[in-house]
C-alpha cells in the first residue's frame, strides 16, 4: 500500500486543480469498487463540491472510509456532520500540501509506524559548544553585543500546551486551562515572559536611551480552548501595558489521532479525533499565518524562540550573551544546551554528519528522548546516567528569520515522528471495543536545523565547526533550564514540578545575593526539608531591577538576611545598601506608566537599615511557590509614579505601611539621635 501511494501522492502534488486530483483518485481501484457497494456514498459524491469530493475519495484511497464512514445512512444529522468533517480536513489537507496532503499525511504515520522511514548515511557526533557558563571579558562582551541588537530581534513563545498534568482547571467550567495560566511566583508564566523581555528593553532603554519594544508571536491551539483563554490572558491584563499591535497570535490546527493500526480514531460518529499538530508546525504556520511578514513589517530579522514552561530562562545575561553570539558569528540558527541531570527524559544537541554524492553535509541539530533507540543511542535512554558527551537540549533557540523561512520551504515539518501515547477506542473485526494507543504525526521545531546544512568535500575539523551557519552555546543549567511540566504529589518524583522549579529559582537567588551582592544569607534546605517545611527565605525580584546579576549587585550591596525573611522587589531602580533584614521587606511600584512603554522611575534607596517584625505566619498554608504568603508583620514601601524614598541609619520595627505619593520624595533620617521625617514634591 505505501508503494501505491507514493506514487499517488507524486501525482497528486502535480495536479493543478482540485478537478484534476479528482481524476487522478478516480484511476485508483479501489474508489470504484468502494462507491458501488455504498451507493449513499457514492450519491453524496455527485451532490456535494468537488473539494468534498475529493476529501471522500481521498479517505477512500487510505482505507479509512469504511472506518469514518461506517453506517453513514443510520447517523442521526449525518449531512451536516459529514460537510463539517470534509471542511475540517480540506483545511488539514491544505496545510498538510507538502507531504501531499491528507493521504500524505496517513501515508507518512504508516512509514514511521512500520520503521520503513527512509535510511540515510548519518552520523551524531560530539559538538563543538561556545561557552557561556563563566562570567569574563568574552561572554561580557558578547552581552554587551546581544544588547546593542536587541531592537532587530523579536520573540516567539509556543503556548499551546493545556494544563492537565498541572491540576490546572478553571473551577466553574472543569475544564483544563492553559500552562500559560499557572501562578508562579505571584503570576502567570505568560506575565513571567513578559517580565524577562520588559526587563531586557529597560535595560537596552538605560544603556542607549532608546525605546524598544519587541513583537511577540505567540501560538496557540484549539485543545481545550487554549486560543481563547491565551488571548484572554492578554486581553484582561491590557497586553501588559504593551502596544496590542505588537502581538501576533497564530493557532496550530488539530489533526488526526492514528491508531497503532492503522486506523484513524474518532471520537462520535463522522467526528474524528483531533490534537493541536505541535510545535514542530510553527514555521509552516508562521509561513501560512503570514507571521514572517508582521515580523518583517517590524523591521524584525531576529528571533529568539523560548517556552512558557521554564520561567529561569531569562537569568542573568544568558539570553543576551546567547543572542550576541549569534551576531558575531552570523549564525542562521542555534541552540542553547545544558549539562544533562539524573531523572529527566530530555533531548540531546548533536553535531549531525550526513554523508551523500561524495560529499559530507553539517549542521547542530536536535535528538529526541523519544528517538534514542531509533538513531542506536539506547545508552542514553537510562535517565540515571549523565555521563554523556552529549549535552541536553533546552528549546531555548536563536533563530535569523530569512534562514528558517528559506529552510521551512525546504522541509516544512522538521524531524517527523511519532509517539503512541494516547489511548483510544475502537472496534475491532468483531465489532468489540477495545482500548488501543495512538498518536499524531508530530515535528520538532528546533529541527528546522537540519535543513540548514553546510557542505563540505571533506570531514570537518573540530575548528571547523565554530563556522558552520548552525552554532550550540553550553550554559550552566541551574540559570537555563527548570521547567514545570506536572503538579507535585507527595511521595512522588519532585523534578520537572513547580515547587522543585521554585527551589532552583531559591537557590539562584542565593547565589546573586550570597556571592555577587555579599549579603550574608542562611543555607538553602535540603529537597526533602524544603518539601516538609518550606524555604529558608523568600526572594522574589521582578528581573527588571537587573537582569544581569553585575547590574544587580550595584544595587544590592552587603547587608544580611535572616533564616525566614523575605524580599519582594517590584521596581527597578533600588539601593539596598548594608541592610539587616529579620521579616519581611516588600517595595513596590507601577513598573511601567503606559501602553507606550514609558517606565516609572520611582527609586527607593534604604542605607543602614534595620528592618526587625515577625514576617512570614510559618502555622498558615502558605504556597510559596505561587507566592501566596500569609505575613503577621511586614515593612511595606509603595511608591507612586517617578516617587523617590531614602531612608538611612534607621530601624524599622514591627509593620510599617509607607505610601509615597507620585512626584514627591520621602526622606527618613536620623540625625544627632533625631529621626527626621520629612516629604518634598520633585
């Protein structure tokens, strides 16, 4: 059968019109044979358009007419139902053309399903990385240059993902809602991304006095209402306080669901089952979406492609210094990647060697946990080992955007496989039901890659590979990579959690505040006693007030925190300069003023400050991770637009709640055992 229709699916990409196909289908045996033992078939043929004509015969030629069609005449509403399935996959098919549509699409499922995936002469050797663990000259001068070109990049985050494996479920409805929604820290993921790209503009903002505003490309899905509930997202927070027109969403289409035999799974009568086609579409999306042009009308050749799902991503200079590389090598295409740890089913980077016509063909490129076996790697599929010349891959991607345009004509559906995970029902010969697995056909976006070659006559040298168009940057993974994937549920494993995510994201903030700020700090807990009793201390900084950490430690210098206290720190300009801290310290202001962008320039300065109250209520059922904390005393400074408070050589006691009001400076001062308070309009 695949035989047969490879070589109707050549014919078929020929055609010119649907007519055309139709005749090219009505050669194939089986059409005729099947329309004459179903004579309302075969009726419904002649009555409805020809592009629905086609879709029938189409099922016809893959064998799964009698499967989706079955007892057509005895479906209640069958009409309607059948012009809706027909519509939906006349748009599957469209955006399927390449692989030669809808029958390109079965016929490529088979193929992997049967491991007759066509076999080249491919090697996965160990890369060549640019090194950005360790702070130096180099990587400060590669930030530097990612930051100088910042107004030519743009960012492109999938959220198409539902929240199940979270517990993420709207509470009157039931039903899932997107990753994208997850409080953590105090937000949504979504605001989380957002806060590290407003972070990198105000930083480009304060070094060129320039205003930047990056466009967004953001892809949904139809799966649970996932389109609806992202753009609401936005909408119900005014986009952020950013130009609406800088958005761009795009949504995946759902495809079939194909069974381990074959088959294609429905979920009603004439009502197939779908899920989103993955992220693995994106660049045929953004190619069909027209999303290449809004990001060209933006002056936009750049891109930096990051997922909801792992908010450390945007630490410190990482993304900068990984963008600047990208500029100074003139890459096309890169990959962030990071050691490998115990316990996580992650993909690897790889420098791919493929040898043809006497000639070798390179590019970095990605490998799928998934895949391991498939490509003779099975010694890395034990997750207990780490040991690995291979480093994984991050989806943390840099992508020039006229590159991976040219390479999604090339080949729109990178890296395709498949996953029998989903279990379905169907009937058997016998007319039994009976659970089975099935999957999508599905493409990896970060494969893009591999249509990204560089040709060469001999094999490439280790220096070589530093110029080829295609680049890995190696950075440390506890400030690259921690995602939340699945709710924690004790006793369970913790990785991959947002309470283990929000352990990392502590223990980063050790590290700034611990050994770039010297602030004496207490000791991160264990796993297990961070799991029974909570954090030793909460930090929560919107990254604004830096991100780089050389940045941060200007405006936090020395001082010591307490076991249990806490910082909240939503501003960006703060001089937290030898304080002692025993309870908990929240600063607070209106980062930006508008949708144009224009920041608030409210600054607090507290010099020689004593802060003493009984901060966190540890008896109350705090999520910390979600920052929802109960607090029996604080010290609160909320500050209006452009406001300015200094406080010095003072102790703050027990709760205090200071408001400074916008356009006015607040000064607390001790003086000659005095305490002088006093207020001036700027």
């Amino acid at each position: 059968m695949l035989d047969n229709l490879d070589i109707l699916i050549h014919n078929l990409k020929k055609a010119d019109s649907v007519i055309r196909k139709i005749q090219i289908l009505d050669e194939d045996r089986s059409v005729d044979t099947f329309l004459n033992s179903h004579p309302l078939i075969k009726k419904i043929t002649k009555d409805y358009p020809p592009e629905y004509e086609f879709i029938i015969k189409s099922l016809i030629v893959i064998d799964q007419a009698s499967n989706i069609l079955y007892n057509l005449e005895n479906t209640p509403d069958y009409d309607t139902l059948l012009k809706n399935l027909c519509k939906n996959l006349l748009n599957i098919d469209e955006f399927y053309k390449p692989l030669g549509g809808i029958i390109g699409y079965h016929n490529k499922f088979l193929t992997l399903l049967k491991g007759k995936d066509q076999k080249q002469d491919v090697k996965f050797l160990e890369p060549e990385y640019i090194d950005l663990r360790k702070d130096c000259r180099a990587i400060n001068e590669l930030t530097k240059l990612g930051l100088k070109n910042l107004d030519n990049f743009a960012l492109i985050c999938p959220m198409g993902g539902a929240g199940e494996r979270l517990n993420l479920y709207d509470p009157k409805t039931k039903e899932a809602m997107p990753a994208a929604k997850l409080n953590f820290r105090g937000k949504s993921l979504a605001e989380n991304l957002i806060d590290d790209i407003q972070a990198l503009e105000h930083l480009y903002w304060q070094t060129y006095k320039k205003r930047v505003q990056m466009p967004i490309v953001i892809m949904t899905s139809d799966c649970k209402n996932n389109h609806k509930h992202i753009v609401s997202i936005f909408e119900n927070n005014n986009y952020f306080k950013r130009d609406k027109n800088n958005f761009y969403f795009i949504k995946q289409i759902s495809v079939p669901l194909i069974s381990q035999n074959g088959n294609w799974a429905l979920e009603a009568p004439l009502k197939l089952a779908l899920r989103p086609s993955g992220h693995g579409a994106l660049w045929r999306l953004m190619e069909k979406t027209k999303a290449f042009d809004f990001l060209k009308n933006h002056k936009k050749d750049k891109a930096i492609i990051r997922q909801i799902n792992n908010p450390i991503a945007g630490t410190d200079y990482l993304l900068l210094s990984f963008m600047g590389a990208a500029i100074k090598k003139k890459k096309a295409f890169g990959f962030i990647s990071c050691e490998r740890k115990k316990g996580y089913k992650e993909g690897i980077n790889v420098l791919k060697e493929e040898q043809r016509d006497h000639s070798y063909y390179y590019n970095f490129s990605n490998i799928e946990y998934t895949d391991f076996k498939k490509h003779k790697l099975e010694d890395l599929s034990d997750i207990q080992k780490t040991d690995s010349k291979f480093f994984a891959n991050t989806n943390i991607l840099f992508a020039d955007l006229n590159a991976v345009q040219k390479a999604s004509y090339l080949n729109p559906f990178p890296a395709l496989t498949i996953n029998l995970k989903t279990k379905v029902f169907l009937k058997d010969r016998n007319g039994k039901i009976i659970e089975i697995k099935a999957a999508r056909l599905e493409s990896m976006m970060q494969n893009i890659a591999d249509s990204i070659k560089d040709k060469k006559s001999d094999k490439i040298k280790k220096e070589a590979e530093q110029n080829l168009k295609t680049f890995i940057s190696l950075s440390d993974r506890s400030k690259t990579l921690s995602s939340t994937k699945k709710a924690y549920v004790e006793g369970s494993d913790f990785a991959d959690t947002p309470q283990m995510c929000f352990y990392d994201v502590l223990c980063n903030y050790l590290d700034l505040l611990k050994n770039h700020c010297q602030m004496k700090m207490p000791q991160m807990p264990s796993k297990n006693e961070y799991l029974l009793t909570g954090p030793s201390f909460i930090i929560n900084f919107n990254p604004i007030i830096g991100p780089l950490y050389t940045d941060i430690s200007k405006k936090i210098i020395t001082g010591q925190l307490i076991s249990g206290s806490e910082i909240q720190l939503e501003i960006a300009e703060v001089l937290l300069q030898n304080i002692y801290l025993n309870g908990s310290l929240i600063i607070e202001t209106d980062l930006i003023s508008d949708e144009k962008n224009y920041y608030n320039s409210s600054k607090c300065t507290l010099d020689n400050v004593t802060i003493k109250n009984l901060g966190i209520d540890k008896s109350a059922k705090n999520i910390y991770w979600q920052n929802k904390i109960i607090r029996k005393e604080y010290l609160k400074i909320s500050l209006g637009t452009n406001s300015e408070f200094y406080a010095k050589d003072i102790e703050f006691i027990n709760t205090h709640e200071i408001i400074v009001p916008s356009f006015h400076k607040m000064f607390i001062l001790r003086q000659k055992d005095k305490i002088i308070y006093k207020i001036d309009k700027i």
